[in-house]
C-alpha cells in the first residue's frame, strides 16, 4: 500500500467522502455532503481529516472540540470509517493519532469515540 497522508479535507473529496460515508450504513447524497462538508470545514472548534493514499481518500475523521461548564475541555470524534479494503493497515490508527494531536493542541483531557454496537470489528 503506498503511504498513507492525513491532510485536512477539501471540498473536492466530497464524492470519497460521500462513498465512505455509505459503507457506514448511512444513505448520504454527494449533494447533502457537499452542504454538510462545507459547514464543516468554516467551523474553527471542528476538523474534518482525510486519509490520502494514492491521491484518494481512502478514511476520513470528522473531531469537535467540545467544553461544558462542568467539565474540562474534551473532543468528540463524530465520524470515522476506513474504506474496506484498506482496513488492517494503520489508516484508522493514523487518523485517529491526527485526531489526538488536534484535540491536545486545544488543551482537551480526553477524546471520546462511541460506535454501533453493531459494529463488532470497530
């Protein structure tokens, strides 16, 4: 596999992102990821984050930095999925890291990720 880039998402990936996002179980049109994505990306508390492996995305994470008055800052990972056939690699893992790194630099105590629970292999 060639190596794998972690780069912040771009409103051209909207058709990977769109794809991806229906191997989560979820019917997603290009053009209600296009409007999403694009909400996305002008909020500052939130990153949105490819997997780039051959000039495709092939993973994405979309984390949110979150802070309530009784508790310290935290982020929410509030999507992530790897393209099937690229599972087992380390992608899932390099977003994730990409993700901490990002929650960290935003002084948060934790990262919190829940998943279906029909969802055994995550």
């Amino acid at each position: 596999m060639a190596p794998i880039t972690i780069r912040a998402a771009r409103p051209s990936d909207v058709d990977e992102i769109a794809r991806l996002t229906t191997q989560l179980g979820y019917d997603l049109t290009k053009g209600d990821a296009a409007d999403r994505l694009s909400r996305i990306l002008a909020r500052a508390d939130e990153q949105f984050l490819v997997a780039d492996v051959g000039g495709g995305a092939v993973g994405w994470v979309h984390v949110v930095f979150a802070e309530y008055v009784d508790a310290e800052a935290f982020a929410v990972i509030g999507g992530l999925v790897v393209d099937r056939q690229h599972r087992r690699f380390g992608v899932g893992r390099a977003l994730m890291n990409r993700a901490e790194t990002w929650a960290r630099e935003r002084g948060c105590s934790m990262v919190r990720l829940s998943s279906s629970a029909t969802r055994y292999a995550a």
